[in-house]
C-alpha cells in the first residue's frame, strides 16, 4: 500500500517541507551525562508509568545518533526536528555544559552535511527537577531561566538551526502535569494548571525575544497541540458544552499569543483559580512568530454537564487507534480552517502527526497497513485546508522510531521505525517505505 495524493497538489510541490521528529528524553538515554529532570522523577514513582519503565535508555540515541541520522537521511525527507534536553546543555548553576551541547553540535553539523533542516524545540516537557524543587512551572522565575537556556544554546548553535520552537505542546505540561496530574511532575490543582500555563507562554515570550535577537535568520515560533471539541449532539447545550472545551483546552494556549487575551471561560473560574498575571505580561505573550507548529492527532467529544459545565464522552464503534484515539481525519481539516479564520498566522508547519498502532515484528518487516492508512487520510485532509486557502508549509510525522511514550512507558509504538528494546536493532516500517516513497517520488516528478 502506498501514500499518494493528486499531482497538483500542494503537497507535491517540491517547496514543501516534509520531515520526521522526535523529542529528547524519549529517544535519547544518556541519563548519567545530563540533570535528572522531573520525568525521571515521575518514572520512579510507583504506578505512574504503566509498565513500570522509565527513560534512562530510551532508544540510546545519544549512543546511535550517527545511524540514526542516516536513518533519517533513507526516508528522504528535508527535515528533522529534533528537542534539546534542557539538563544535558546547562548545569545547575546556569553554565553551559560543552560535553552536551558538544553532541547537539556534532548532529546538527551532520543534519547539516546531509542537507536535513534542523526544527530545534527547545522545551519538550524535560524541566530539570532541581528547577521543579524550586516550584517549576508555578514559580514565575522559571520563565527567567528558561529565556537564560534559550539566549545560550541559540549564540552557541549559531546557523546550524534551521527552525526554533520555544516550546512544544505547553497544554501537556501545565495542563496534564499539574493539574490533572497523569504527566510529570505529577500535580494536580486547577490553579496550579493554569498557572504553569501563565508561566510556560511567559516563557515563550521571553525566549522569542532572545531568539529574535541571536537567531534571526532562523524560523522562531511555537508548537501547539489541538484536540478539537465536538459536540455529541445538535442541541444546544451540547454545542455551548463543546465550545467552553475548546476555550479550556485549545483556545487557552493561543489566544493570549495572537489576541493578547485569555479565552472568556477564566471569568468563569474560581478567583483561587485563575493565574496571576502582571503587568506588561500579555506585551511579552504577544512576541510576532515566524511560524506556528500544529501538533494533531484525534478530536473529543462532549456533552452538557450541570457541575461541570462540559463532559468528554467516549463515543462506542468508531475506528481507533492502539492508544484508543479516534481516527477522524475530517477534524484535521476542520481546526486548520477554524484556526485560520480565527487568528491572524504566521505560516503553520505540522509538526507532529501519526498513529500508535498495534505493531508486530514479523520475519524483520512490520506490515502497519492501519498507519499507511491513517496517514493517506490525514494528508488529504491537510490538502483540504490548503485547498480553502490555508498557509501551511510543511508536514512532520510523528514519531521517527517507537521510543518511551510518556505515562504509557514503552506500551505504544508511533514509529515509522520499529525498535526492538532489547537490541536496539532499528527496521523501517512499511509505513516508513510508503512515507519515503510518498516524498521521494514528489521530488522526482516536480
């Protein structure tokens, strides 16, 4: 089976951006040669992660890191983004650690001989638990310190950047990790949740700033994830329902960037629960942004609640995937459109976009058919959107290789890559020959 979209279409212009990515501690190993950092701290916590695993050696890319770049170079793809891990480049006192950024600069020179741009984010999810034991995200000097990360590395890495994200998805940060607890580090309070959240988007800004001044030939933006609402039916309450979880959700982490605002729904908070905001904050939130990242996956569904005001409902007999997301491609379109009309963007990458599936190594070929088919569906949907007129410029699948999937441990495989844990032995997916063959056969044509 294979990838394949009408020859007019934007998608197979040579112009745009394909590529593939991956994030630090999920893939990297390495534990001994950079600070703990609070998912560590979480792995260790009984009954967190669901097999009981952690990330210390992931897919020992800090070990593998020249096969895997050729690896990526097999797909074909233009780019690669890629997270820095925030303890591995500066020491607890603020230093910059050359043995770790030593290995930052020696793959990206390589990306770099191999004409592979480099998508840099620079948070993906990683805090360094000596700044979590000082309060973290909920301690406003955390912002300060990671504008201090992002004006170091970006002097020190100089052109070898193609693109840098600030941040990548802050609504599973602050959101997930502290206030409803399921990611590290582990909190659970609405205040604290929209806190960290106040604190993450401060903390893009003031990196955008450093970033804008170091790196200025390079792209700067954000990542942001979309889960778009739903209603379960056309009454009225339900949609009102679906759309106070889209503010609460979705429309809290962009708003403040482009309209310089938080959504509607924080007057509705508790006073206890909304964030402390100072003075001049919003001017920093509202930083101008080269581009914008779109994380999707699935939509949700929700339904009218007296107490709570909305409620997620699990809809039976709709197709899966193996992490029990909804396949649902239509959605895709439909955000891309939504936000385009709702905000006045940068151009929009994709930068992650894929499928858990329940993977099988089969006389050293894995034949993910269900991923073939997941990813020919949302690709069409992005040429939907681009074809109602939204900008968007490139595509990233995630994930590269299967690697630690967060609370779900090394239970769900996203990869075009299969990776045997135990050996380490990499083996391309067919839904990584049909990604490849998708791109390769577009830079042949065009």
């Amino acid at each position: 089976m294979k990838i394949s979209l009408p020859e007019a279409s934007r998608l197979n212009q040579k112009e745009f951006t394909y590529g593939v990515a991956t994030a630090s501690f999920q893939i990297e190993g390495g534990y001994d040669s950079r600070l703990p950092c609070i998912w560590d701290t979480f792995c260790s916590t009984q009954g967190k992660i669901r097999d009981g695993s952690d990330g210390k050696s992931a897919c020992e890319h800090l070990k593998l890191w020249k096969e895997d770049i050729e690896l990526i170079d097999s797909l074909n793809v233009d780019a690669y983004r890629l997270s820095l891990s925030w303890g591995r480049v500066i020491n607890q006192d603020g230093s910059v650690n050359s043995e770790g950024i030593d290995f930052y600069i020696q793959l990206l020179d390589a990306l770099k001989r191999k004409k592979i741009k480099a998508f840099v984010t620079l948070y993906h999810w990683d805090l360094p638990q000596h700044i979590e034991d000082n309060g973290g995200w909920l301690n406003r000097e955390t912002a300060f310190l990671f504008q201090d990360y992002a004006d170091k590395v970006s002097q020190i890495l100089g052109d070898r950047v193609y693109s840098y994200a600030t941040l990548n998805e802050p609504f599973c940060s602050s959101y997930l990790g502290y206030e409803a607890g399921i990611h590290a580090p582990g909190l659970a309070q609405v205040s604290y949740g929209r806190q960290a959240a106040h604190h993450l988007l401060l903390a893009h800004g003031l990196a955008m700033q450093v970033l804008q001044k170091n790196a200025p030939h390079s792209l700067n933006g954000i990542v942001l994830n979309f889960t778009p609402c739903y209603p379960v039916s056309d009454s009225l309450q339900d949609k009102k329902a679906a759309a106070l979880a889209d503010e609460y959700f979705n429309q809290w982490y962009i708003k403040p960037l482009f309209d310089g605002r938080y959504p509607d729904i924080m007057g509705s908070l508790e006073d206890k629960d909304k964030p402390v905001i100072l003075a001049g904050d919003m001017d920093i939130l509202t930083q101008p942004l080269d581009f914008l990242g779109v994380n999707f996956y699935t939509r949700n569904r929700y339904q009218h609640c007296p107490e709570q005001r909305f409620k997620e409902i699990t809809m039976p007999d709709v197709p899966r995937t193996d992490i029990g997301w909804e396949i649902y491609p239509q959605a895709f379109t439909d955000l891309l459109i939504s936000l385009d009309k709702s905000y006045q963007l940068p151009p929009i990458y994709i930068t992650e976009n894929g499928a858990a599936m329940d993977d099988k190594l089969i006389a050293q070929s894995v034949n993910d058919l269900d991923r073939v088919q997941y990813y020919q569906g949302h690709l069409e949907a992005l040429d939907k959107a681009i074809e109602a007129g939204v900008n968007i410029q490139g595509y990233f699948a995630w994930s590269l290789m299967d690697n630690f999937e967060w609370a779900e441990g090394y239970l769900k495989r996203f990869g075009l890559v299969y990776v045997d844990y135990n050996t380490q032995v990499r083996t391309i997916k067919a839904s990584g020959l049909a990604y490849r063959d998708f791109i390769t056969a577009r830079h042949t044509d065009n």
